[in-house]
C-alpha cells in the first residue's frame, strides 16, 4: 500500500512538472519596469533623464495609486535637486491621487512640511481621516490679453514697414507682405510667454523640445527658402526676351554681346583679362590632426593631406551691352555671374586638366571668366538715366531690389533654371523632413533623451 501511495504521487509530480515548465513567465507591468529603470538611471547620476524616464512611467501607469508612487518619486528627487517649487507641485499631485489612508499620503505630507515655506502650511491631527486637499486660495490672474495684443500690433505694423521699405514701397506685394507680416507677428507673440518663463527659469523644456523647436525653424526656413528660390526660376524661364529698342522701365531679359567701355580686371595667375574673372588658387599641404578614437577612449594623431585655398577672389566691372537695335550700360553691383569659360593652371601652368596624383607643395589654379567680347543674357531692372544737356537719356541695366535678382549668363539659360528648381526642390524636401521628425517626436516622447545617453 504504502509503495502504491508512493509511486502515485511520483507520477503525480512527474506530470506537473512539464505544466509548471509550460507556464509563462510573470512579467512585470510596463510602468514599473520604467520605474525600475529611472531608479537606475538616478543612481548613475543622470537626474535629468531620470525625470524624463518617471515622466514616461506616468504615462503608463493603470490606477491613481500608481501614478501616486510615480509623483512622489518626481518630488522626492526634484526636493534633493533644490527644484522646490517643482517638488510642491508633484507632492500635492500624490496628495490628491493616494487613495485614503495610503502611506504616501503621510510621506507626501512630510515631504511638504520640509519645503521652504512659501504659505503658512495647515495643521493636520495626527489622528487618521480621509484626506480632503485644502481648498487653493484665489491667485490674482495677470490679464495677458492687453501686452499680448499691443504686442502683436507693433510687430505687425514694424514688419510690414521693413518689408515696404525692403520692397522698394511697391505695390504689387502689398497683400503678400500684410500675410506675410501677420503670420511672423503672430509666431514671435506666441512665442513671447514661454521666453518670459524661460527667462524666470519657470520652464524647463526637455531635449525633445529643443530637438523639435529647431526642427521645427529649419523646416520653415528651409521652406522659404526653396520658395523664394522656386519663384526666382519661375521668374527667370518666363521673362520674355526684350530689345533695348522697345524696352521699358521694369525687369527684363536682353541678348547681345559685351563691350568694355569700362575697362577689363585681370587674373592673377595666367594674366587672363575679361569683364568678369573669378580665380580659385588651392595649395597640396600635409597636415597633423588630433582626433578622438571611440574604441579606445583616447586622443590621437594622424597625418592628412588635402588641398586648401590659398587665393581666391571674384573681380566685375561695368560693361556696355549691344543687342543689335541699341546699347545699355550694364551696373555689376549685385549681379550673379555664370561664366562658361574656363582656364586650368597647376603650378602656375596651362593645362588642359589636373593631374590625378599630387606632391605636397602643388598649386592649382582655376580661373572662370566671361571675355571682353562675349555673347551674354541679363536679367535685370532696366531704367533710363538722365545726362546733362540735351543728349538723350541713357539706356542702363542693374541690379532688381523687388525680386532680389540680376543674372549676368554665358551659355546656355537651362543651367540657370536648373540650378535654382533643383536647389529649390531639394530645400522643400529637407524642410518636410524636418516637418517629418518633429511629429515623430511628438508621437514618440521620450526617444531623443533614450538615444543620447545611449538607449
């Protein structure tokens, strides 16, 4: 009987075995494992991340008493960081999520009583009641409304005065630059109370906030900016070419070829003269650089050889234009050049193209000029400038303040065009992807502060 009763109950123990080996694990909820991990990143130091690590466990905690245990948590560390306005909030936050008679409530209280007073705190009897929060005493509200408002008026009015004036009082913009005006007033005024929060150190943004209000600035930029480009090309493929014959006051586009009745500049290198010269010269050198290496936590030296520019320098002068029905004066102040010609020189010689090895010491010369007698397209305002006595007026071309253009071309005009739509396409898809991260920031809290300290 008794070995019966003996062999049963090891069969019995056999057969639970492989049941408790096929019982899943306990796993921890998600919001104490956050927990455990701010506590760990507290004991390394990183107090910051630390905070953001228990913000991130709060987001995730299922009942009052969990997010109790978080709050007081955050006050207890914001108490030992000297943040003692910011530890009173998270304490009175446990106050009135600790279920009543919790222990958090008696510790959230000492925890109060410890702060520098601010407010005469209120007595409690030692003996246990339900916690009723004190009623808050009525704070004297600052109207914001009144200086918000002044505010946005003279940044409007201030704007669009700059914007006028930039504009050349033009009236063609005029409904742009009032859009334009209200929404540049309204951003800085939204963003006028968090500098003053930021100044009285009342705010303290995470890196995910930085993260994102840069993102978020270099998205706009980079969208204006690939618009103004976008517009300039725009501008430039569909201005019509024009005779200096029937030309009038405005921008046009005019065809001919250069004269210089203003003199020519000369290059340095190989003395090659034109009325516009740009020259690069860059020297073959080695040099020594510090670096640090990652894998071995240390400082170290290695030798580079690269070229760098020794002499560089972009010389214009005024030349005439002759388009075959008349002749214009061609102002060069502000002008964008795109030459088609182009000299080689390596150690101060002509050559065809450089050489594919170098020796330290080699220099190399290019120089990109447009001839005296060159075939050229402008771009730009055309204006008639009155001469003493009864000669008639002269037919001049310069730089157009309104368009924040003037392309003085050699060659073919699809390089300009191209130049700018690609320039301006490839700005538009940086700032949607900037546009792009931030709302995964958003949608993603925590995960900037995660990857910077190594997560």
């Amino acid at each position: 009987m008794k070995t019966t009763t003996l062999v049963t109950i090891l069969a019995i123990a056999l057969c639970a075995a492989p049941l408790r080996a096929q019982r899943p694990a306990h796993t921890p909820p998600a919001w104490k494992t956050e927990f455990q991990r701010a506590r760990q990143v507290w004991e390394k130091g990183e107090t910051d991340r630390a905070l953001a690590v228990l913000e991130k466990a709060l987001a995730l905690a299922p009942d009052d008493l969990a997010r109790a245990q978080i709050a007081f948590r955050y006050a207890d560390w914001s108490y030992q960081l000297g943040r003692y306005s910011t530890a009173r909030r998270w304490y009175e936050r446990c106050l009135a999520l600790a279920p009543p008679g919790s222990d958090l409530i008696r510790r959230a209280r000492e925890g109060l009583a410890r702060l520098p007073a601010m407010h005469p705190a209120p007595a409690y009897p030692p003996t246990a009641m339900p916690y009723l929060p004190p009623k808050p005493t009525p704070a004297s509200r600052v109207n914001l409304a009144t200086p918000l408002a002044i505010t946005f008026l003279v940044l409007l009015v201030g704007l669009l005065l700059i914007l006028r004036w930039a504009s050349g009082w033009k009236t063609e913009a005029f409904f742009a630059q009032v859009i334009l005006s209200i929404l540049a007033a309204a951003g800085i005024t939204i963003m006028f109370p968090l500098g003053i929060l930021l100044a009285r150190q009342q705010l303290y943004p995470q890196p995910e906030s930085w993260i994102a209000g840069a993102l978020t600035l270099g998205s706009i930029g980079c969208v204006a900016f690939a618009a103004r480009l976008w517009q300039q090309g725009q501008l430039l493929r569909n201005t019509p070419l024009t005779r200096l014959r029937s030309a009038s006051h405005g921008f046009l586009k005019v065809h001919g070829v250069t004269e210089p009745a203003y003199g020519i500049v000369t290059s340095q290198v190989g003395s090659i003269s034109g009325i516009y010269v740009h020259e690069v010269s860059e020297r073959y050198v080695r040099r020594t650089e510090s670096y640090y290496d990652s894998h071995s936590k240390r400082w170290k030296t290695r030798t580079v050889y690269r070229w760098e520019t020794i002499y560089s320098s972009a010389q214009s002068v005024n030349f005439v234009l002759d388009d075959g029905t008349g002749k214009a004066v061609v102002e060069v102040q502000g002008a964008e050049f795109h030459p088609d010609h182009l000299a080689l020189f390596y150690n101060y010689q002509p050559v065809r193209s450089f050489p594919w090895f170098a020796h330290v010491g080699d220099v190399r010369t290019r120089v990109h000029f447009i001839p005296p007698n060159a075939t050229v397209t402008v771009w730009a305002r055309y204006y008639e400038h009155d001469l003493p006595g009864n000669a008639r007026d002269e037919m001049r071309l310069q730089y157009d303040r309104f368009h924040k253009c003037m392309v003085v071309l050699e060659g073919h005009e699809s390089k300009v065009y191209t130049a700018r739509t690609g320039a301006g396409l490839a700005l538009a898809v940086i700032g949607l992807v900037m546009a792009l991260g931030v709302v995964y920031i958003l949608l993603n809290p925590g995960m900037v502060t995660e990857y910077i300290h190594g997560y």
